[in-house]
C-alpha cells in the first residue's frame, strides 16, 4: 500500500506538472502572438486557429531533428544538463499552493526550498556550457553563473519580507496570512512593493530575460550556453526558459499579490492564482519586447551597488515593522 | 620583446593612436598563451557582424587586449569585372556593392563616367538624383538603426520591435522608388547623362504623405533607442574615435561627423543640386557610439526636409543628356582619367576611372571604388582594445559597415 502522503505527491505533482508544461506551451504561442502584434506582425497563424497547435508543431519539429554531441563535449555533463534545467525548474512547483489547499507538498520549509533549486539551475548551465567545448557557451556560461549567484542574494533577501511578515517559511501559510491580513505588497507602504519589484527583478535575471539576458545574448553570443545544442535538447532549455518564467511568476504573485486569495471578497480560488501568475508573465513579455539588453558589467552593478543594499534596508525595515507596528495600535495592520 | 617596446606603439600605428594609449599591433609575448588569453573568431559566421566579415579576438577573460578584423570573404572582384563590361553596363553592376544604399552608387559610377566622358546632366535628372539619394539616405539610416537596436537588444527582444518598426517605414521609401523604377532594390534606374525614368503623375504627393507619416513616427523610434536609458548607458562614452584618428584613417561620413569634424561633401564639394540648396551639417564632439547614432538619426530628420524641398522643386526639362542607348559600345571614351566622390549615407563613395583610348574606348581601362565601409572598419583595431565582446557587437554596429561595399 502506497502511503497516503506519497500518493497525494505523485497525483498533484503530476497534474501540477503537466498543467504547467500546457501552459508554458501556449505561454510561448501568446508571447509569439504578443510580440506580433506589437511589431505590427501578425505572429504564428498557419498551425490551427490563430496557430494555436504551433506549440505542438514546433515540439513535433525539435523532435525530429538530429540531436548532435560536438565530437570534443563532454558526453556525460552534455547529455545530462537540458533535462536537468527543467527538473530543477518543475522541483520549485512543489510548494506553491495554487489555490485553498492545493499544492504538491505542504513543507513547513516552502521559501528555502524555492531558493534553493532555483539556486541549483547555475549549475546545469554551467555544466551546459563548459560540456560543449566551444568558447561562445563557455562564455555564456561564465556569465550565467556570475548573474546567477550575484542576483540569487537580493532574490533570497526580498523573499524573507514576506517571511518576516508572515511569520512563517510555508508558502501555504503566507498566503493564508495575506488572505487574513491584508496583501504584502500593498501594506505597509513600501518595503512589500519595494520588495516585490527587486525580487521580479531578480527573477527576470535569473530566468535569463530581457534586459538582464546576458548568458544568452544572442547578438554577442550567437545563442550562448545553447549554442551547440540542437534538437530537443535546445528544446528543454528553451522550455525551462519560459517555465522559469512562469514559475517566477506563480511565487511572485504567492509570496506579494495574495496567491489564491481573491479582491472585494470575491471567492478564493485556484482562478485568482492563475490570473495574478498570466499578469506577472504578460508584464514579463511586455517588457522583454520593449527594452534592449543591459551590458555584462553593467547588470553587476546595478545588482551589487543597487539591488542588495536596498533589499538588505528593506529586510530591516519590515523587522522593525513588525515589531514596532502592534505598538501604534490595531490600523497600522499590527 | 623587451617591455619597452611593448609599452610603446609600433611605429606602423598611426601617431594619435598613440596618443589614444591604443596600440593595434600590441605585443601579446606578456601573456601565457595557455592561461591568459583565448582567440575568439568573431565571424564569417555571426550574427552581429553586420555580414561576412570576420574579427579576431584577443581576449583576457571578457576584455579585448587586441582585435584583428579581416575582410575580403565577400570580394566578388567588382572593380575588374567592370573593367570588362562596357560603361552602360556598369550600372547593374554596382547597385550590389553598397546594397543598403544602391542609389548612391549608381549615382557614383555615373558620375565618374560622365566627367570621363564629358557629358552634361540636365537640371531635372540632377534634382532627381538629389531626392533619390536624399531617400535612400533615409532608407539606409532606417536600416542602420534597425539592426543597431538588434545589436543591442537581440534577436528576441525590445531591438527586434525596433528592427520591425524602421523596417516598415524603409519599406514605404521602397515603395517609392519602385514606383518610379520598377525595382525595389537594385533599380538600375541611373544612367550616363541622367536617368533611365521619368517619376510618374501623383508621385510627389504620394512621397510628402510617406515623409510626412515617417518624420511623425521618428520620435517614437527614438524612444525605443537615443532616448532610451538601457541604449544610453550602453552607448556612451563606448568606442571613443578622437578626430586625429578619424582624419588619419580616411574615415569620412557620419562617423567622422561624429567624432567634431565639420566635413560633408554636400556642402563642400556640391554635386548634382546640393550647389542649390542648403544642407544643414550635423556634427557632435563626442566620437562615441551615442553621437555616432545620433547624427545619424539627426541626418535622417535633415534629409526628410531636404527631400520635401526637392521633391517640390523639380524643374521640368529632359531626364538624360546623352542619347538613348541603342547598343552597349556607345559611349567611347578617350584617353584621361576622372574621379569623382560623393557623399552616400556611408560617407565619401569615390569612384577612379582611366579612359582606355583606342583598343578599349567604350569600357574603363582601369577602375577603382573607395569604399566609407572599409576605412570605417580600418578603426576597429584601434576601438576595440579594453571593450568587452558585448561592447565589440556595439561599436561595430555604430560603423555601420556594408561588406558588399568594403569587400566589392
């Protein structure tokens, strides 16, 4: 007899999963759409109703291709790192409750987890770029690994606002918080929308994203750490991209916007997530299609000088708050 | 080497280099070749280099110590296929050297044809000449700014929305001319003693609407690019070409314009009917990659005005001075030698030709294009060392080179 707990893991994680790489699919078909539409193209329209099946065709495509190893790569490491990219990325999806209740694995240990793996994806692109002996992926991959560990402490510093209000590292549990208190990034005024911009921010670096898509930089890098991938294996990668995405997305709106908890006392739901994530993504793609590329140098400062002295004041700030706010009576959300 | 000498510039290097602190042949004997240094060849096969053209990297982790560019991998030997065909062929030939800015070249051959040959162009073709170069002008600034923003913003990314946009408007500057010419591209439309059509009924109009849409939609272009915080910090102070340099590498064009040298031959040296009206020379003191792109964007703001001037001010009269051709060995032409230059959105395209005398009367005894593209690229030695690669793809764009032209 399986343990009750391990087959609530196996149905949720499998739904979860499958669920995401639906939706991650047609994230790419709307960010096609989307950009389209915004360089006054039409964007994907041959493959079903307004290319709706393009997802499925392009995946039909990958597969056929023939999955080259450069004779000098490093078998093992290269064979190894695309699917690694997305595992680690499916990992973080554990403890994101989607709606009251739902989610994969309740751990008392939800932010450290989310951390952590996201923290892990330096190393298959890493090993990406190291294992396919060419100097365009080893230089991605030196980029990657500089913007990763560099934008990982203000990510990890802005996720602990959140903690500090709630009191809690279960991601079920801060959310929970939100829905009885009030939504982290609009009160207290201040560190929790602060918190929430370095942290998005954060996060568009770690998911390799315009302007902060330096280990990739196409126009320098001809395509980076993928630059000798071909087939699926340039497939996993490009799909843990944009599951990154999401996933940034889903903890973004669970940790600052309230997760499943609705406005104007609408009913919560599994809804509410699914609409702040696709908003946190839509900004996402907006942006990626609006601005230019920041410069390798340029990102590590606006990270080192920026984005971690802020995000450290901001930690102080909301332990002050939280300590010193139930002292100025009951409307200052003590 | 002794360590003196690698901390002084090679006497090849030009004397304001060294005063630059840049020395192009420097001496890597310092550095373990295992350790220190990786060569990157940047190219033939690249998405940045704006063609086949290729850059070899020095690198010391991701700074450039030295930069060598090679060129020549699109070298279809232009100069003596035309030594072979006779001068009315000659046209067609060209139009795929610079093929960004096809007009001008056209223009250019013809031009040095028609002092070799002695013969006069009518006022109306001159004007003609003067508004299509105008546009092409702008055609070409649209695409040199669409594929800076590429550079700068990737394939997938906030530079292809940029890329997508000038591309449009580019087209509907093409669009003029294939109404005129037939062709979008290489119109073949330039001849020797004036040109080959007549603009047709309602033309005029049709090109004050499109100037008009494309000068209201700049500004939001510039938005995306010179007025963009992201492209600022990504352009300023990039690529320092100081004016000694420029004038000693023979860089002409924008880029001369942009690093404080007041020079254009539109002005100085007047062709076709620049003589009758007034160009407004943009100029910046800086030499770096912003006042590069911002010249280039002011020029494009300074050809519409000249465009609408001149496209109101066509004279009525012949298109073309010489007879019509009936066969290709009309034109004959004595012994002598002509040179001509112009200023294409490039910089100053001359064209040397020597008359052949009897044997070889009716095509060119010998010829010789000198291209902006490749003295512009003749600078990168000297701007690269101590950028990175992400500036590299930058500083080559803001060249704006063409390698049909620099190769020919």
């Amino acid at each position: 007899m399986i343990p009750p707990i391990v087959l609530h893991g196996l149905i949720y994680g499998g739904v979860a999963a499958i669920a995401l790489l639906t939706l991650t699919a047609w994230g790419i078909w709307f960010e096609r759409k989307f950009a389209g539409r915004m360089q006054s193209r039409l964007g994907p329209t041959m493959v079903g109703w307004a290319g709706l099946l393009q997802p499925l065709a392009d995946v039909l495509k990958l597969l056929q291709k023939e999955d080259l190893v450069p004779a000098q790569a490093d078998r093992t490491l290269y064979l190894l790192s695309p699917p690694l990219t997305v595992f680690f990325t499916l990992a973080t999806v554990a403890v994101i409750p989607f709606g009251v209740d739902v989610a994969v694995a309740n751990l008392p240990i939800g932010v450290p987890w989310i951390l952590a793996f996201s923290g892990l994806m330096v190393f298959p692109v890493w090993t990406a770029g190291w294992a396919s002996a060419n100097k365009y992926a080893l230089l991605g991959a030196m980029r990657a690994v500089a913007q990763g560990i560099s934008y990982e402490i203000p990510m990890l510093l802005t996720a602990l606002v959140p903690v500090i209000f709630a009191g809690s590292m279960n991601v079920n549990e801060i959310v929970r918080w939100q829905a009885e208190h009030h939504w982290i990034a609009l009160w207290p005024p201040g560190p929790g929308l602060f918190a929430f911009v370095i942290f998005f921010l954060s996060c568009l670096a770690e998911a390799n994203r315009i302007p902060f898509d330096i280990p990739e930089a196409e126009s320098e890098l001809v395509a980076g750490v993928t630059t000798e991938y071909s087939g699926m294996r340039f497939g996993l990668f490009y799909l843990a991209e944009y599951l990154h995405t999401l996933v940034a997305s889903a903890v973004a709106s669970a940790l600052f916007f309230g997760g499943w908890n609705g406005i104007f006392g609408l009913p919560d739901g599994i809804h509410w997530m699914l609409a702040k994530t696709l908003t946190l993504f839509f900004l996402i793609t907006w942006i990626r299609w609006s601005l230019l590329r920041f410069r390798a140098d340029q990102l590590m400062r606006i990270c080192w000088t920026y984005l971690v002295p802020a995000s450290l004041a901001l930690v102080m700030i909301s332990a002050l708050w939280v300590h010193y706010a139930p002292q100025l009576g009951p409307m200052w959300g003590g | 080497m002794s360590a003196s000498s690698a901390a002084r510039p090679s006497s090849a290097a030009p004397a304001s280099a060294a005063r630059l602190g840049v020395d192009p042949h420097r001496d890597l004997s310092d550095y373990d070749p295992e350790a220190d240094l990786m060569v990157l060849n940047m190219g033939p096969q690249h998405p940045s280099t704006h063609g086949v053209f290729r850059l070899k990297l020095h690198l010391d982790g991701e700074t450039i110590v030295r930069a060598v560019p090679y060129v020549g991998y699109l070298h279809r030997g232009v100069e003596k296929l035309l030594e072979e065909l006779t001068f009315v062929q000659a046209t067609p030939i060209v139009d795929k050297n610079d093929y960004v800015s096809p007009m001008t070249n056209e223009q250019a051959i013809n031009m040095a044809f028609e002092a070799l040959l002695g013969i006069e162009v009518p006022r109306r073709a001159r004007y003609m000449r003067t508004l299509f170069a105008e546009m092409q002008r702008i055609a070409s600034h649209l695409l040199w700014l669409s594929t800076f923003g590429i550079d700068m913003g990737g394939a997938l990314g906030g530079g292809t929305t940029l890329f997508m946009h000038c591309f449009r408007e580019r087209e509907w500057i093409l669009d003029l001319f294939e109404l005129v010419t037939g062709a979008r591209f290489h119109y073949n439309t330039h001849t020797i003693g004036g040109n080959r059509h007549d603009i047709p009924a309602g033309w005029a109009k049709q090109v004050h609407t499109t100037l008009d849409l494309i000068a209201s939609r700049i500004d939001e272009y510039l938005e995306l690019s010179t007025t963009n915080s992201i492209f600022v910090a990504r352009t300023r102070g990039v690529g320092i070409l100081p004016k000694e340099l420029a004038l000693e590498l023979g860089i002409t064009g924008p880029i001369l314009r942009a690093s404080g040298v007041d020079h254009d031959l539109r002005r100085d040296a007047p062709f076709h009917a620049y003589d009758e009206i007034e160009v407004k020379v943009q100029t910046e003191p800086d030499g770096d990659c912003l006042s590069r792109a911002l010249v280039r964007v002011r020029e494009m703001k300074e050809s519409i005005r000249l465009s609408k001037l001149l496209v109101d001010g066509i004279p009525e009269g012949p298109i073309c001075g010489a007879r019509p051709i009936k066969n290709p060995t009309q034109f004959k032409a004595k012994e002598g030698q002509a040179y001509v230059a112009l200023e294409t959105p490039r910089g100053e395209l001359g064209t040397y030709v020597i008359g052949g005398g009897k044997n070889k009367a009716a095509s060119p005894y010998r010829l010789k294009i000198r291209p902006p593209s490749l003295h512009a690229l003749s600078a990168l030695p000297y701007l690269l060392p101590g950028h990175s690669i992400s500036d590299t793809v930058v500083i080559l764009g803001s060249l704006d080179p063409i390698m049909g032209e620099a190769d020919r």
